[in-house]
C-alpha cells in the first residue's frame, strides 16, 4: 500500500503558493525541454510537476468536500 501525504488545508494562501511554484517549475521545465530535451532532468522535473498539480487538486478536493458537508448539514 503506498503511502499518502496528509494535509492540513490553510486555504487559498497553500493553493496560491503551490500554484505559483508549479508555474516556475513549468517555466523551467519549457526551458530545459528546448535547450537539452535528452537531459534526465526533464523526467526529474516532470515528475516534479505532476506532484505539485496533485498536491493543488487534493487540497482544492479537501476544500469542495468540506463546503459541501457543511452544505448538506444545513
């Protein structure tokens, strides 16, 4: 069984600051892509990338989720 990272959701300031490092790590990501497309850190930064995203997904989920609880108790 893999193991999950658990989350404390602090709100959009988490979201904002995760988005803002995937958006550097895309820039970089272009950069190296077109310079040294062979290069291993591509798959590195990918990789990277792809964690990023889903940490942003998982918090955006945590924080839907949580609304639409409070949503259905009323």
């Amino acid at each position: 069984m893999r193991a999950q990272r658990v989350w404390v959701v602090n709100g959009a300031a988490s979201v904002e600051q995760l988005q803002t490092r995937l958006d550097d790590l895309n820039k970089r990501l272009g950069r190296l892509e077109t310079q040294h497309p062979e290069s291993w850190k591509v798959e590195e930064l990918r990789s990277t990338a792809l964690s990023l995203s889903r940490e942003i997904d998982d918090i955006r989920c945590a924080e839907a989720t949580a609304a639409l609880s409070e949503l259905l108790r009323k």
